[in-house]
C-alpha cells in the first residue's frame, strides 16, 4: 500500500479526522539512521502523529517542528513536518533496543521517558515561529500529543499511532489517527466516540493487516458516516543541501572558520536529519571566508 493522508468530517459535524499509512516513510527514516527497535518505534510514531499535525494547520502556517526530551535512553527526537506532507526527523541514540511491555509491545513509554517536555513550533512565512509545549503524559506519543492539543491548543482530540517493527530492525507498518472534536460536538457523539476508540482492534494489527487509513476511520465511526475530503501522499523528504550549509558555515565567526581552513583545509558536514554528506574543499573554504568577512563586516 502506497503511504498517504486522508482528511474527513463526520456527516454529523461532530468531528474532524485524519488517517495516514507511513511504513515507507518510517522505512526510509529507519534505514538512513539505522534505528533500533525502540528508537525506530519512538522516532516512526513521532513523525507519524507530526505529520497528521502539520496538515491539520490554519491556512497561513506552513509546518511544524516537534522536538521530544523525556529523559529516557533515545534521548531527544526531533521532527519537521510541513502542511505537503513532507516529513524528516531524527533520534539522538539510533541503536536503542529495550525488553518488551507487559502486552509484548516496544515499550515506547520507557524509550522516551516522561522527564520532560513536548515541544511543537508552529512555522509561519510571515512573522516569528510560535513555540508552545506541555509535560510528556506518558512518552508513548500518541497521548503526548493528545495531551498536547487539549492543552496547547484547546482541541479535544484523540491521537493513536503505531509503527511496528520487525526482528530484523525492518519497518512492517506504520500509521496512525487524529480525531478533533468540533466546537458544538454534543456530549453522546464525544462518548459513543471514546467507547468506540476503547472497542477498537489494536492499530498494529489493523495496519498488519492492509487496512487502509479510509478502513480506519470507517471503524471508527462506522460504514456510510464520513466525508472524505482529500487526500495526499506522504514522504520522508529532507530539504537539505550543499548551498544551503554553505550559508550556515558563512554565518560562524570568522575565526573559527579561519581556524579550520588553516588547521583541516578542508570540512565535512552531514545533516543530522538524512545522514547526507557534503565536502568543502580548501578552495570552497577560502571562498567562503572571505565572504563571511565581508558579510561580518558590515
């Protein structure tokens, strides 16, 4: 199956909801990294619940930055996420591979922690980012950013996300579920939701199984109840590039990059989000510090 988004309403008004499949997008972020069980589990549920998010964004705002600290062995998760569907994310500790829960889960609660904190910048073309963040509710993701937009962003929602992980360290699924309670939802709509959410077949097996995120929401909310607005594709996508770090390098202090052409006569950089290498010579070197004198100059 093909990995893409959908987005639908209930034929009731109640609820806005969102479904995605992302095994290969998890995929590539697993074998550029080349994660572990419990660091592709944690970092694959971080970009699935980011991606439903970014798409869900006002008009004007055009992706988010999710960043993930909780104290546990994966260290920090960071992930970018636009309203395309883009996506690129990385873990601090790739080779982290933890015991099994008590339901022979990837215990993703004890991969992340709760010490900490679920921090998500709102990126806008105009104007200043806007950061907002909430305690880590239980370092299994999907609660964190349930969590998250009851209380950042006022929204009751429902978050679940899954990515289940071979023995071989291989991506077999991924995917998950937002669902948004509309201002006006009656109280019996937003309880026949949660009992149906509590009746729901775990969503590792459903993903297992081929349901498509069209089937998911259907369980959901039953046969014949929604409006499927759109869809679109999904993708690990990294925007780096060689002219792009060429200008970050610009932009140190001219002595350190002075220190390193007399030093190394030459630098390597690799982008923490795709593990992409670019190579700067001592001829691109000297160039660019003598452009950065010029630019620190002014």
């Amino acid at each position: 199956m093909k990995d893409y988004l959908v987005k639908a309403t209930t034929k009731d008004s109640n609820f806005r909801a969102y479904a995605i499949n992302a095994k290969q997008m998890v995929a590539t972020a697993q074998e550029k990294h080349d994660t572990w069980s419990a660091s592709s589990a944690a970092l694959g549920r971080t970009m699935v619940a980011s991606t439903m998010l970014a798409t869900s964004l006002e008009k004007g705002e055009t992706g988010v930055t999710v960043k993930i600290a909780g104290g546990g062995p994966v260290g920090q998760i960071v992930v970018d996420s636009d309203s395309m569907g883009h996506v690129k994310g990385y873990v601090s500790e790739p080779h982290v591979h933890l015991p099994l829960n008590e339901h022979h889960k990837i215990d993703v609660g004890q991969a992340v922690g709760i010490n900490g904190l679920l921090e998500v910048t709102r990126v806008q073309p105009k104007g200043d980012p806007y950061t907002s963040s909430v305690p880590l509710a239980s370092g299994e993701i999907g609660d964190d950013f349930t969590y998250y937009l009851a209380q950042s962003e006022q929204i009751p929602s429902a978050v679940g996300v899954s990515v289940f992980v071979e023995p071989d360290n291989t991506i077999g699924a991924a995917g998950g579920y937002l669902i948004q309670v509309m201002p006006g939802a009656d109280d019996e709509a937003i309880d026949n939701l949660e009992t149906r959410l509590k009746q729901l077949p775990m969503l590792s097996e459903l993903l297992l199984k081929g349901q498509s995120p069209e089937d998911i929401l259907q369980l959901i909310f039953g046969k014949d109840e929604l409006n499927f607005l759109s869809e679109m594709p999904v993708e690990f996508k990294c925007s780096c590039s060689k002219e792009k770090f060429r200008n970050d390098l610009i932009g140190i202090p001219v002595s350190q990059l002075s220190e390193i052409l007399a030093e190394d006569k030459k630098i390597d950089v690799t982008c923490n989000f795709c593990r992409n290498q670019y190579h700067y010579d001592e001829s691109e070197l000297t160039e660019m510090v003598a452009e950065a004198k010029v630019n620190q100059s002014k």
